[in-house]
C-alpha cells in the first residue's frame, strides 16, 4: 500500500479555522504552526479511512477504561462517559516555557494572598483589597484563620483555567484552588492518545507528564508531620455521589493512597486515625477533597457529614498534614481576580506577568457603573462561590429575566463578578468525518513544594464546538484532549510511577487496614453477585421450559419452580398458591418483564443495580476488568426491545446466559486475581453465605414435597449441579443422591456443605477483640450449621412421611434459611457496623 | 452605682444521656475574655469524666475556647467552670451630647477612624444575622438624620424591648435575625440578633456578647443558688471616643456592673457556650445553672 495519499483523502485538506479567532495549528498564512508539524503530517498521512479507525478504536477504548463524568455537577446521577479528540493540542515550548513562568508568579501570588488573609491581613489594611471582599465573603470561615501552615504552604495543588485571546496570549479566567480536578482525566486523556500514536509521541518530543506526579507523590511524603520513612496518605473524597468520585477512585490507584470518606476516620487523641477491621492506624497526610465548610461538624456546620470531627483541632495542633491547607477555598473567589495585579505589587513589587481576562467586581461602585453601561460585554458569576459555576448571561436572556438580573445586580452588587467573554484560540478536531475548528479550555496545574513550584507540562483541555459548551466546564458537548508541549530536543522518558530504584522496597502483605466500610461494601458485592447468579439460574431453567415442545399443564416441575421463584423474590408470593395465580398476568409475559422490574425488592434487576452500586462503591479495590465485567452484567438488564408490547422469552433466555457468564467471570476474578487479604475475605463470606441460603430457599420450595424426576433434573439444572450429577449416576435420579450432591456432598462447589466449610474457613482468621474468651457468636453460629450439615444422613433427609412431606429435610432447611441471615446480622455487627450514629449537641443549649 | 464589681460565677453544664456515650468531643467557651471593662483574675475549667485529652487556643475574635474528648464510654457529663472577674462600671457623657451617628459611620468607612480595621468585621452579615431592607426600615424611626449615636442605640433598644415579645418558645437557638424579626419575639439571643443587624444596616458596626446577667434577690430574701442566667446582649461601635458601648434589649437597660461579659462575636453561631458532638448518647437530658456571687473585699 503507498504511503502517499491524495490530497482529498488528508485529514486536514478541508480544514478552515474560523475568523476572529486565534488557530492554535494553522498560522495565518495557512501554514500548519511548527508545534504542529510533526502532527498534521502524520495525521495527512494516515488518511480519512485510518483516522475514522483510529478514533473509532480509540472511544471503544476510552469506554472500556470506565471513565466517566459527570455532566453536571449537582446532579449526581448524569454521569457520561469522558469523550476524547483524537487530535491532541501541540503548546511549542517556547510558548510555553512563557506560560509556565507566569504560572509560577501566580502560585507563589494565590499562596501569598491567601497566607495573608488566614493571617496578618494586610492586604485588608492597607485596603490592597476593599475589605468586604473578605470579610464578607461566606468562605471566609473564621475557625481556619491562624492554622499553621503545612510544609511551608498552604496552597499544595493549584489549577488555572486559561483560554488564548485572539492575539495569541493566554488569559487567566479564574483559578482552582481548594482541591483542583482534573489530574484524573488528564492522565487518562494521556494515557489513551499514547496509544493511538505510539511512535508519534515518542518521536515528538513530546514532554511526559509522569515525572510531575513523581513530584506530587514525594510531595506528600514531606508534608508527614511524623519522621516516617512510610507516611500513610489518604485521599478524603466526598463519596460515590459527588462528581470528584470517579477522579478520585482513579488517583488513589495511581498513586497507591487509601481512598477515604469521612466515616472511615476518627480523630482520638489529637492524632487522625483511620478505622480498619484491625483498629485505629494514624493518618499522617490527608489529600483533602470535601468543601471547606464540611471538615469539622464541631467547627464548622455541625451538620458536616463529609469531615471528620475534631479534625481543625488535629490540623491547630499540627498532627496531621492536611493538603489543601483548610480554608484554601477562600483564594479561589472570583471577585479576587481584578485584585491581584495590585497584590502582586503589594506583596512581590512585581507586576503579574499573566494577564487576566477583564473582570470586575461589583461591589465598588465604579465597577458597578462600568458594568450596567456596557451589560452585553459582559457574562457574570457568582462572585465568591465557585461551585456549579453557572454562567449568568445577560445576552442571552429575555427582557424580562434581564430585567430582573440588572435588579438583583443592583440590590446586592456585592454577589457579582463580570467578565469579559474571550474569543478564545480553536483548534482542529475530527467529528462525524470532517475536521473542524474548536474552541479550546485549558486548566493547568501546579504544584508547590520546598518553596518551589512546578508546573505540569501540558494540562487539561476540553474542547466544543459551540461557546455555550466551552464556558460550562460541565456541560455536554464537550471532548477531552491531550496536550503536548512539544521539546526541541528529546525528553526524559520518565513514563510510569515506579518508585526510585534508590530507595530499597520494604515487602508488605496486605494486612489489616482495611477500612470497615470498604469491608461492608465488599461482603455486600459477594452477596449480591451470588443473589443475582442463583435468581438467573432459576429463571432461566423455568423460561426455557415455557418455550419447550411440551405444554407447561404437563410439567409437574412447573409449579415448584414457581414456588422457588416466589421464595427467593423474584416474583410475586401469589404466584405459589394456585388460586391466587388466576388473578395475575400470564407466566408468559410475567416472567420475561421480571428480568427488567423492581417491583420486588429482592428481584434480580434490584440486585444488579445494588451490584454495580457497590461495585462502583469500592472502585478503587477490584481490578479494572472486574469493574467492566460489572459494567456488561448491568447493561444485560437494560430494558429490551419489546414486540407487541411484550418482552419476548427468547431474548429473557439469551440475555440471562449472557448474565450468567459475566457473573461466573466476575466470580472467577475473585478467585484468580484477588490477593488474599482481608477484603477477599469478605467477598467471599458474602458470596458463600448467599449461595448457601439461596439453594437453602430453593430446596425447601421444590424438594420438600415428594417428587418426580423432572423436578430433580430442574433443580439440578436451577443449581448448576446436573453435569456432576450425571457423571456420576448417568440416567437414574434418585432423591438421596441429589439431596446427597446439593447439600452434604462436601466436594461439590454449589452445595450447602461446601459454603458452610469456607465460611468458617474465611472466619478463623479474622481478629477479634484481644480479651474475648472462648468461640465469638457469629464462628459458633457458622460451626453449629455446619456441624448439622455434616451430620445430617441422606438417605434420612429423602425418606417422606405417610403425608408426602420430606418432615426432616424440612427442618434442616428450616434452621438454615433462618440460620444464614443471622450469620449474616453477627458479622455485620462485630465487623461492619463501626460507628454508633453520632450527634451534635452544639444546638441544644 | 460603684465603680466596680467583683463576682464569682460559677456555670454547671451537666447532660445525663439514656444511651451510654462512647465518644465525645466538645468545645467551651465560657472562659471570660479580658476586655476594657472586664479583668478575670481566675479561671478553673472542671470536667468530669476527666478528659483523655484537652487543649487551649484563643479563636479568631479573640475568645478563649478549650477543646476537649472523653473517649471511654460514659453516661453522664458535667462541665464546670468557675471564674472570678472584676467589672468596671463605664462612665457616658449625657446621651444628646454625642457625635451624630453618620459621623461615627463616615470615620469608618473612610478609615479616617483608627480603629476602622477592628470594627469593620463587625458591619456585614453574619451566620445569623443576614442585614437586609426590613432592619433598616425599622431601625430609621430611632436613626433620624444628625441625631446624636447614643440617644439613637439607647431610643432603639427601648423599641425592641417595648415591641417585641420574650417568648422562650418562639424561637430556637438556631433562629436567624430575619425569622425572629418577623415573628417579633423571641429571647435574649433574638433580641440581640436583630439589634445587630438594625444597627449594621446602617453601616455601624454591631457585635454579639455573650454572658451573665446578676440577678438581685427581692429585698430581705436570700440569693438562691443557680438563679443567675446566661445572658446576651448588643455591642455598638461608637466612635473612637467612646468606643464599644453595650445595649441590653432584653431589658432595656444600660450595661453596667450586672452585665457580666465572656465572649464576643458576629452573633451566637461566634460564641456558642459549648459545642459537642458524641457517638452514641441516645436522648441526651441537658441541665445549666448559673451563679454570679458577689464577692466581698476584704478591707
């Protein structure tokens, strides 16, 4: 194949930026800027056919990496997935080495300001800034005045959001600095566009990201206010609702911290400490992610759930490190923005050398007259809160709403900030086969550390084609991009995390700091993966007989396996009791609509999504290919294509085979790449109590009665037993031998006896309390069942009394059904519950 | 009146829970603040269960605050503080006499005053006391143009006290100025808020101040113990010649030697007596007493 293409076939021929604006890859001559060179070359000469593939490839894999986001910050539950331009922006070095300096400045200015304010406040003073603006301003929290610093600083990881103007210089539109985001998705963007050009980006030049977070890492390690060769870090998140989450499970992966939430940690004795299943273990340095006002319920609002009490006290007396410094928030007001030029003279006698977009704030009367008179120049925001970050823009308004919002405006001046709208820099992207110009977002990032700051070579970029999408960083049209800055000579090649070969590796065995929540979390995806397995069984067994060659009247194991459906809550109850049934909608239909219902609360689409709920719950713990084995089985369950109204059977069956296969993959992860610490414990005390009860519940519903031998082959197929089954008795079903293999047989994986034999297995090991004497409740609960099992008789368990009755079986299964949830409760309440709930007394006085 | 007075107060916080407390952490601030007016000569901070760990620091607005955690398992707790304070009576020029109030505004916003810095803390909203259009509505009858500051805060504190309600159910402690302004009534706390924010919808500043009001026996009747109360009353920045002068609203009587201070702040959310947070506790029965005991000098 020739490796010339024509010229109607390069990516890039039909290409035209857009007027007014400036083009980050073509100069204006039409030239493709040096930066870009190596990219529009490689890019031309790929063609139209392999772009499509590459991108194409590249969102399958962007998909199956499991990123999402979540398009609006508030609502938690519009996450999407991170969509990427497979076109990466190229910054020459040269500019950006311009960039980085004034970076730098600015750093060291927000940590300037922001010391000031939490200290001497001279900037209020000498009235550098009109003294409302602090004092007024609701992130101002009095209790964070006067902290120590930590490691010299107060600001650790800053983020600036940045556009280009027209005449080709970047503009500051405002600043992260309480707990930036985006290090997460800017890894992934990397990560991803490296693999889409492999030698591109190592023939390039193209400077490596990694070496910064090595930089963030022995950061960290420094801020421990302990000698500690080994500090522990902890990234504090607000959980699984909050946008950050995703981000957050990621970045503790990367870079190997404990994911925590408030209720995992206690501050006693001073010292912040985390609850594991072993005990309190101290915390040394804490990568703060929760808002400022929600750190401390004594300190702060006492209804903060996302902190930890005691936690300011701990920070006061300087036991632990806490990064952002607490009250860092306060530095990233926007009404701060027209300020800092002053400040910078004020403080440096140095004039910023990165400009910020025009922005006032209306709160001094002259900005307010500047403003009503040129309103349409202008979009505003809230002039001291970042979050949510809606833009407010008179433009677009109706005459009445723009009406209102100049009362408002007038009412309480104080609230606003205006700025100016930057014609920002475009830049090429390929969509639905053309390739067009885009407007560009970055957000760069710095660290400081010993006094220094660096700057992370690159940064994140979102682009969108409309400016509506651009200024909303949550809004939906938007794409990720990767960000190059191009070197002129290579680069250091620095491309993963491993720790330096200096420092010799001390071998660890993961042991006891598992926090209980995540072991709660754990136990619970056990069970709900064993709960949906065995409802899929059973349903897929009594399906595949609603479209078999015979009539259901003349299936005697019809109306047991209803019974084991009613009995382990995929159904409804009434469905047991022939009279009832009459009343209720045909098994042909109410079957198929079973699988996509949650109208029963243990039913199988309810236990899927609480799976991969708790799945995404302890993202951070279960390997990559576990989550998106999780992510295929909840797409299983997604409502189907309906004919005539009705969910079709056929599909039911397809789509319950697939679900079983994904939950026999998933389960077979935990066996295979799951280390055997204690969160592999829990998972598998939650899986085998699960399946043991299931199969409990499922017997005491088919085989009690005395039976044919279609029930016994159903119910060896509903339990996964049939093959061993017949390998061993070949055609003969006989009550003893399969009551035999499903519950005493101690070789069988699916009987009772085999999950009761793990279970105390899992138990012995796990600490107690150190001055508990004797066997703890919930190991004599697991050895009492199991000791039933062991010895119960076959042979004794088949024989029917003169009433047809199984009376014996009956009963053991009866001790267990009820034996197994409470099994379940004891562990629960020694291990899993570690809180009491907690109260603030601060109103009651 | 004397010149001054000196008391011993004591102040038992005593919570008895239903459900044993495993942990608690907490946060007093009933240790009195020096001030102009006020000398503390001694402080002593009782807590029982003694705590496994305590410390002191002195928060943003210059109140001491003792922090501490008990962290074995209890089914009662008992704060008490006992402190001997000497207050000084304050000496006013005649009411009418004093600088019209836009002056004492103007100085501040201007800077011109030198205490402009100290004071402007004191002029916005706070957590509780957000300054809106009703308060300055309310506050122009007592507030006519170029009417002496003094003449005006002492007009307005016999207002709030003559036209709103003491009422202890009306509000909580949680209560914003607005809410209580709205339902005119409330207690000390409530009349305090909305004294605030009169006065700083004008653009003076105006502070919180927690403490105890000394109770007088009826004549010929002994004092009886614990009949003291915690009390709250209104700070005013009047200028730089008279500086902070107390308004009681509750009472509408001047502060003097019965008014005894502990903390000030932008409003009760500053300055909270005692701030908790246990694990466990079920339904916690809160009992408070206070005693101001006049103390005799020995001569």
């Amino acid at each position: 194949m020739s490796t010339t293409k024509t010229h109607e076939s390069a990516p890039f021929a039909a290409y035209r930026s857009a007027p007014g604006h400036y083009d980050e890859c073509f100069a204006a001559d039409g030239k493709p800027r040096k930066a870009f060179v190596p990219l529009v070359t490689h890019i031309n000469g790929m063609g139209r056919e392999s772009l499509e593939t590459l991108v194409t490839e590249g969102a399958a894999l962007a998909r199956e990496s499991g990123i999402t986001y979540n398009a609006l910050e508030d609502e938690g539950e519009l996450t999407r997935p991170w969509e990427l331009a497979f076109t990466p922006l190229a910054i020459p070095v040269e500019d950006w080495r311009h960039l980085e300096a004034g970076l730098r400045q600015r750093t060291r200015l927000l940590e300037a300001v922001l010391d000031d304010l939490l200290g001497p406040q001279r900037l209020l003073r000498e009235r550098i800034f009109p003294p409302e603006l602090i004092l007024r301003n609701p992130e101002f929290l009095r209790p964070y005045h006067g902290l120590p610093r930590v490691g010299g600083a107060r600001l650790h990881v800053v983020a600036t959001d940045l556009a280009r103007a027209p005449d080709g210089h970047w503009r500051v539109i405002g600043d992260r600095t309480r707990a930036p985001s985006g290090l997460g998705y800017l890894v992934e963007n990397r990560i991803i566009t490296s693999r889409a050009y492999p030698d591109l980006i190592h023939r390039s030049n193209v400077y490596r990201i990694a070496s910064f977070f090595m930089r963030l890492r022995q950061m960290f390690e420094t801020l421990s206010p302990r000698a500690s060769a080994n500090p522990r870090v902890a990234i504090l998140t607000p959980g699984q609702k909050s946008y950050r989450y995703f981000e957050d499970t990621f970045l503790a992966r990367y870079l190997g911290y404990t994911l925590v939430q408030g209720r995992d940690l206690a501050v006693r004795g001073g010292v912040l400490n985390l609850k594991t299943l072993g005990g309190l273990v101290p915390v040394d340095v804490l990568w703060r992610h929760i808002s400022d006002d929600q750190c401390d319920p004594l300190e702060l609002k006492p209804d903060a759930i996302e902190g930890v009490t005691g936690l300011v006290q701990a920070a006061r007396s300087g036991n632990v490190s806490i990064a952002n410094g607490l009250g860092s928030k306060l530095a990233q007001s926007p009404a701060l923005l027209p300020f800092f030029p002053a400040a910078s003279r004020f403080l440096f006698g140095e004039e910023l050398q990165l400009a910020t977009v025009e922005t006032h704030w209306c709160g001094q009367p002259d900005a307010l007259r500047l403003v009503l008179e040129g309103l349409d120049r202008f979009v505003f925001r809230s002039a001291f809160a970042v979050r949510g970050d809606r833009l407010i823009r008179p433009t677009l308004m109706s005459a009445e709403a723009r009406q209102e919002f100049i009362a408002s405006l007038r009412e309480q001046p104080y609230q606003f900030v205006a700025q100016e709208l930057v014609d920002r820099s475009t830049t090429p992207v390929w969509r639905d086969g053309k390739m067009e110009p885009w407007f560009v977002a970055l957000r760069s990032f710095q660290i400081q550390a010993n006094g220094a700051v660096e700057v992370l070579p690159g940064g994140l970029v979102r682009v969108s084609p409309t400016t509506q999408g651009i200024e909303n960083p949550h809004g939906s049209t938007q794409l990720g991009q990767d960000c190059w800055v191009m070197a002129d000579e290579p680069v250091d090649q620095t491309s993963t995390l491993l720790p330096s070969p200096h420092v010799p590796l001390r071998f660890v065995r993961g042991g006891a700091e598992l926090p209980s929540r995540v072991a709660e979390n754990l136990f619970w995806l056990g069970r709900y993966s064993e709960r949906a397995e065995s409802i899929a069984r059973v349903l897929r067994t009594t399906m595949v007989r609603l479209v078999g060659e015979q009539s259901v009247a003349n299936l005697p194991e019809m109306p047991r396996l209803i019974a084991a459906l009613a009995a382990i809550g995929q159904i409804e109850p009434d469905y047991a009791v022939k009279e009832l049934r009459k009343a209720l909608p045909s098994l042909d239909d109410a079957l198929p609509e079973s699988l996509y219902t949650i109208d029963q609360q243990r039913g199988l689409s309810p236990t899927v999504a609480a799976l991969t709920d708790k799945a995404m719950a302890v993202r951070d713990r279960i390997s990559l290919d576990a989550y998106r084995i999780v992510q295929q089985i909840g797409q299983e369950l997604a409502a189907p294509v309906r004919i005539r109204g009705r969910a079709d059977t056929r599909t039911a069956i397809n789509r319950l085979t697939r679900l079983i296969s994904g939950l026999l993959a998933f389960s077979g992860i935990g066996q295979e790449s799951f280390t055997r610490t204690l969160g592999w414990r829990f998972l598998q005390l939650g899986r085998r109590i699960e399946r043991a009860w299931q199969t409990a519940e499922v017997l005491r519903a088919t085989l009690v009665e005395t039976d044919e031998r279609q029930v016994l082959e159903a119910v060896l197929e509903a339990t996964d037993s049939i093959m061993t089954y017949r390998s061993r008795y070949l055609l003969r079903l006989e009550a003893d031998a399969t009551i035999d293999l499903l519950v005493t047989d101690e070789t069988n994986p699916r009987s009772i006896r085999f999950q009761l034999e793990r279970i105390t297995e899992v138990l012995e090991p796990l600490p107690v309390e150190p001055d508990e004497v004797g066997v703890p409740y919930e190991r004599r609960l697991a050895f009492d069942l199991l000791h039933r099992v062991r010895m119960a008789q076959p042979a004794l368990l088949a024989k029917a009394e003169s009433s047809g009755r199984r009376v014996a079986f009956d009963h053991l299964l009866e001790i267990l059904t009820e034996g197994l949830p409470e099994l379940s409760n004891a562990i629960t309440a020694r291990y899993l519950i570690h809180t009491l709930p907690s109260q603030a007394l601060t109103g009651q006085l | 009146m004397p010149d001054s007075s000196r008391y011993r107060i004591t102040h038992r916080t005593h919570y008895r829970y239903s459900e044993p407390v495993a942990i608690c952490q907490n946060q007093v601030m009933m240790i009195p603040r020096e001030l102009p007016r006020v000398r503390c000569q001694r402080t002593e901070v009782k807590i029982s269960p003694t705590p496994g760990q305590s410390s002191a620091h002195v928060d943003y607005f210059g109140n001491p605050v003792q922090s501490f955690a008990i962290d074995m398992a209890h089914r009662e707790l008992s704060v008490v503080v006992t402190s001997e304070v000497a207050v000084i009576a304050t000496q006013f020029p005649p009411a009418d006499q004093t600088a019209p109030w836009e002056l004492v505004r103007d100085a501040v916003t201007s800077g011109s005053d030198p205490n402009w810095f100290a004071v402007e803390e004191f002029r916005y909203g706070s957590p509780l006391v957000t300054s809106g259009g009703a308060f300055a509505d309310y506050a122009s009858a007592s507030f006519p143009d170029g009417v002496p500051i003094l003449k005006a805060g002492f007009d307005l504190t016999r207002r709030i006290h003559k036209e709103f309600r003491y009422d202890v159910n009306a509000t909580k402690v949680e209560t914003t100025a607005e809410e209580a302004l709205r339902l005119r009534a409330g207690v000390c706390q409530d009349f305090a808020h909305i004294q605030i924010a009169c006065f700083r919808s004008l653009g003076l500043p105006a502070r919180y101040v927690s403490g105890y009001l000394r109770t007088l026996p009826p004549p010929g009747k002994p004092r009886l113990v614990g009949a003291d109360q915690s009390h709250a009353w209104v700070s005013l920045y009047a200028g730089q010649q008279l500086g902070w002068v107390d308004f009681d609203p509750t009472n509408a009587c001047l502060v003097s030697t019965d008014h005894v201070p502990i903390s000030v702040g932008r409003d009760y959310y500053d300055v909270a007596p005692m701030r908790g947070v246990v694990l466990g506790g079920g339904t916690p029965a809160l009992t408070v007493s206070v005693d101001v005991v006049p103390v005799v000098e020995s001569p």
